[in-house]
C-alpha cells in the first residue's frame, strides 16, 4: 500500500531511536483519543470492510486499536496506555526546539488505518483533503502518542531543501492530532506546516489496495 510519508518524514527530521530507561516525567494520566470516521461514500464499503485497525510506527503489525465498520464509517477509541515496545527515543534536529528532549513517542500516519475483511486487509483510510490537483499539495493529518507533556516549535530543512515548520505544537501525555499542510514548489521542494488547528476540508477517504493517492 502508498505510504507517502514515512515515519522519518512525520517527525521532519527527528531520528528515532529505540525506547530508553526514561519513562516520563510524572505520573499525570494519559489521553485517549476516540476517532468517530465517517468516510466519503462509506456505505459502499460496507460489504467490502468488517473491521478497522490502527497501527503505529508505518507498520502493520504494530496493531494499538481496532474497530467494527458499520454503517459507512467506524468509532475507533486509540488507548490510553500502550505497550512501550512501540515508543521511540528522538534525536533533534538543528532548528527546531523541544521543550523535553527525553521524550519518546509513536506515530500513527495519515495512512495508518486499514480496512479488514475476514482478517485480510483490503485497504486503507486516508484522512485528507488534495487541492492544486497539478501539484497534489495535501493537508492531513499524523496521530501522536507522547510519554508526557512537550511543546516542538521552530523550522527545520533537511538536505534535499524540504522545509518542515512547527507551529509551537503543545503535546499533551497520550494522543494528539497533529494537522499538517503540504505545499509543492517549482523546485521540486516542498514545505510542510504542523500545527493542531484542524482544518474544515479534512475528511476521511477510502482507497482499495489497487486504489489510492
């Protein structure tokens, strides 16, 4: 299946290691996050999805939640503890700023959520909005579990001249939605803008494995 971001892309630059002996630095609880999804057209799937998995780090047998698909869409709850096999450590990158550098975290990407039939996986949930069909620039969104509290803010551009920008993003301990727009440039670069206001145009889409963006 496309993946057009990958895990290292998500995190602009954030090289993520493997879990550390620092657990957090508190003990306030975690969030959960409930995802209610109705997708576009999502009666026409219903024959062709029974249920609906989560997973993190851009694989996919790193299952968090899963779902039933009823109805043209699914109300998935991402839990407030998970296993810590699935966070990852970060390294910082030069211009950017994280108020805890001793975080760690896990991704669920803008693709990270499959449709399953008879425990097959038929396709995935694209949670997005393409204008500037000549370009495809995109906004979307990544899904966020952070081991506490933090805030990554500043710009970062990485050797190919891709810009990522952080909009003061505050994490809260737990599940945050990060929104993030993408912009094409004549030159082949692009510029990608993170920040936890949601934009209206954002809907859920469903592409078959023969299918998608």
């Amino acid at each position: 299946m496309k993946k057009l971001l990958t895990i290292a892309c998500i995190c602009a630059g954030f090289a993520l290691a493997g879990c550390s002996s620092d657990d957090g630095n508190d003990n306030t609880p975690a969030n959960s996050l409930t995802i209610d999804a109705r997708v576009e057209n999502g009666n026409d799937y219903n024959s062709q999805i029974d249920s609906v998995r989560a997973f993190v780090n851009d694989n996919d047998t790193e299952v968090v939640a899963t779902a039933e698909y009823v109805n043209g869409g699914f109300t998935l709850t991402l839990p407030a503890n998970i296993d810590s096999r699935h966070l990852n450590s970060i390294t910082v990158p030069s211009g950017l700023k994280v108020s805890d550098r001793n975080m760690k975290i896990t991704v669920i990407d803008a693709y990270g959520f499959v449709g399953v039939k008879s425990g097959q996986i038929t396709g995935e949930f694209h949670y997005i909005h393409t204008f500037n069909q000549g370009t495809h620039d995109l906004v979307s969104a990544h899904f966020f579990y952070v081991d506490r509290n933090a805030t990554w803010d500043g710009t970062y551009i990485d050797d190919d001249g891709d810009v990522s920008v952080w909009d003061n993003v505050s994490f809260k301990k737990g599940w945050n939605t990060v929104y993030y727009t993408v912009i094409h440039h004549n030159d082949n670069t692009n510029t990608t803008t993170y920040s936890t206001t949601k934009p209206n145009v954002i809907k859920w889409h469903y592409f078959t494995i023969s299918g998608g963006i």
